[in-house]
C-alpha cells in the first residue's frame, strides 16, 4: 500500500489508521531520512492504539513502553545503536515477541536481527512535490 500526505496531520492520520488495525505480537519498522516524519507518524500509531500520553522518539533511551492503550506499544528508536548485539540488552526480544505491538525507527540498522515477517513503513521525500509531501509505503515483510 502507497500513501502520499501532504501535511504532519495527513502523515499522523496514516500512522492512527494502522494503530487502529494493528494486533497483538506484530511488529512495525520505520524507515527515512531524519526529519521525514517518523515520530509524527509513531504520535499518530500511538493514538490509534488509545495512547493519550505525548510520544516522542526515544533517541537515548532506545526503547518507551507506552502500555494505556488497548495494547501496550514498545516504540524504539536504534539511531544510536552501534552494533545490532546492543538491542538484546534492552530486552529486545521481550519486547518483539511479547503481547504488544512493536514499533522500530531506523530497522534498517538492525535489519539482521529482524524477524522474518514484519511490516515495513518506509517514509520518503520528494521536494520536486513540495516541502510537506511524503510517500508512505507499507509493505508485508
């Protein structure tokens, strides 16, 4: 599926629409360019779940467990991961094939130690379409 936004509201809208639709043990990696829209679009997954709380990227802390929605969401962040090994010390595999729903920015980092079915959403530019378009594809892995 391919989705063109052209505003933040449009980007959080898609992000709702899949929390909405998402189930438990499934996982989601976000894949972009700095400042494309990721965090917009885990604000808009998260509500799409029935988190209320503000969300924001977990760039230090590599993972923020959100667990007041009607499932919890375990939302990482491995933009400062050096080595794919680190993710196993934050409790890694607990989080992907616990009862929640996981969402990773930057997958591609640690793309080795994905599990083999997944959901990619990857957010991309196109400044020739304007400053706020964006393509979001969201591909069963």
């Amino acid at each position: 599926m391919v989705y063109e936004t052209h505003s933040s509201e449009e980007t959080y809208n898609i992000g709702k629409e899949l929390g909405q639709k998402c189930k438990e043990g499934e996982l989601y990696t976000l894949i972009g360019d700095l400042g494309v829209g990721k965090t917009v679009f885990t604000q808009g997954f998260a509500a799409g779940l029935g988190i209320t709380e503000p969300v924001n990227s977990p760039t230090f802390t590599i993972v923020q467990i959100y667990d007041e929605g009607r499932l919890p969401l375990y939302h990482f962040d491995v933009y400062r991961i050096g080595d794919p090994e680190e993710m196993y010390e934050v409790g890694y595999e607990e989080y992907v094939y616990g009862e929640g729903v996981s969402l990773i920015e930057w997958a591609d980092l640690i793309e080795d130690i994905l599990p083999t079915h997944y959901t990619k959403v990857l957010i991309e530019k196109n400044p020739d379409k304007g400053f706020d378009y964006r393509k979001i594809s969201v591909e069963e892995v």
